[in-house]
C-alpha cells in the first residue's frame, strides 16, 4: 500500500509541475489526490488494526469522509486546494494514528515497536499530517504568493514522512519477535 502510495504521490508531484497554470486542473488534482492518499492510508492502517472497534471506527470515518470528499468536488469552489477534504483526511488519518500506536503499547508481545515497518509508517504519517493540518485548514485564505512561502511547511515535511518511509522500507524483514508475559516478569 505504502510502495502504490509513493507512486501515486510522485504522479500527483509531476502533474502539478505540469499543471500549476491551470486552477482548475490542480483543484481537481488536490481533490482526487486527496481521496486516493486517504484510501491508501486507510486500507494500510485497516489491515495493521487487531482490534474491531477500531476497524469499525475507520468504516465509519471512511463514509463520512467519502460523503464530505465528493460534496466538494461536485461543488467545487473557485479556490485551488480542497481544504475541507484535506483537513477532514488530516483529523481522521491523526486518529487513525493514535489508535494504532495505542493498540501497539497495549499489546504487551510488542517489545520493540521501533523494530516494526509499520510503526515507521505510521509516525511518517502521522508526523506529515499533524505538521501540515493547520496549513490545510487555512490553504483558501492564503493569497498567491502567501500560499508559496507558506507551502515550504509542506514540501519539508513532505520529503520528512517521504524519508521515514525509506527507512521502514530498508529495515530487515525479519521474524516478528514474540515475548511471552510469562518471560516479562520475573518472581521476587
């Protein structure tokens, strides 16, 4: 999911380069980008959840940010950046987040969390979307050249999560370690 969604993001980069005259082009590129970067995200964190109510949890976000995603799309306002979606997809993926790194402290055969892929994965997210979530909710409001200086925020954090993702996908695929609560702890 995480190789689809660097992909994705690397077209969605070119196309704005290509695209970056032409308002309308790059609103509905935001939009659709937007949607699949949520979607991937998403299907990633499904799959890594044990617990169902997070899962449930997710489905649930999921409908609500399909519905408000696709709203502005079809009412698209004359601005260049879907705000609302990307802010919504900010909150929900924050969420998201804790509720992994949660379910990941709670278990206790998980010794090492920073051992694991997916905990790389999850704080690069995390780390993106809490960093630009403000950014995104006042995107409309910025004018021409406030929206580039304000934009660097993005781009570093952007190639921050994009560097995170590296390091998840060079660690060693190794057996997952597992840690007995009888081994935890010891008798006095």
């Amino acid at each position: 999911m995480i190789l689809l969604y660097c992909i994705c993001s690397f077209v969605a980069d070119t196309a704005y380069i290509l695209f970056r005259d032409q308002p309308d082009y790059i609103f509905y590129l935001y939009s659709y980008f937007t949607i699949v970067e949520y979607t991937l995200f998403s299907i990633f964190l499904l799959q890594s959840y044990k617990e169902k109510v997070f899962k449930y949890s997710l489905l649930i976000g999921s409908l609500v940010f399909y519905a408000i995603a696709i709203l502005n799309i079809i009412h698209k306002n004359k601005e260049s950046f879907d705000s609302i979606s990307a802010s919504m997809e900010g909150i929900l993926i924050i969420v998201y987040g804790i509720f992994f790194l949660y379910e990941q402290v709670k278990d206790p055969t998980v010794f090492y969390v920073y051992y694991s892929k997916k905990f790389w994965i999850v704080i690069a997210i995390l780390l993106y979307f809490s960093s630009t979530l403000f950014l995104f909710i006042y995107a409309t409001t910025f004018a021409r050249p406030e929206k580039s200086i304000y934009w660097v925020i993005n781009n570093i954090f952007d190639l921050v999560k994009n560097l995170l993702f590296a390091i998840s996908f060079i660690m060693k695929k190794g057996k997952k370690t597992s840690y007995p609560i009888e081994n935890l702890y010891t008798d006095m």
